[in-house]
C-alpha cells in the first residue's frame, strides 16, 4: 500500500474520530450545565449569528 492510499484511508477516518469526539464532548457539556446556563446561551445565539453576517467581507 503506497503512502498516498494510506493517507486517503486514515485523513477521512480521523476527520470522523473528530466530529465524534467534539460531539461527546458538547452533549456532555450540555447535559452538566445549569438550565439557566444554557437558556442563556441559546438567546445569545441570534446575535453572535448577526455579529458574524455584518463582520463577513
């Protein structure tokens, strides 16, 4: 197996060993905090979302 298909194999699986990983890690995150916390972080999303449109070149 040459090095190139090696990398084509093991770049996408670690690609999805990322996301897996980052996904447990928010859910855990999520289910810890306070509901308070997490209301405000949801009304805070419309903003951030807004700052980052008008911040977009």
């Amino acid at each position: 197996m040459d090095y190139l298909a090696l990398l084509a194999t093991v770049v996408p699986i670690a690609l999805i060993v990322a996301l897996l990983c980052a996904t447990t890690v928010c859910i855990i995150a999520i289910c810890r905090a306070h509901r308070g916390d997490i209301v405000a972080v949801l009304r805070a999303l419309p903003g951030l979302v807004a700052a980052l449109l008008r911040r977009k070149p």
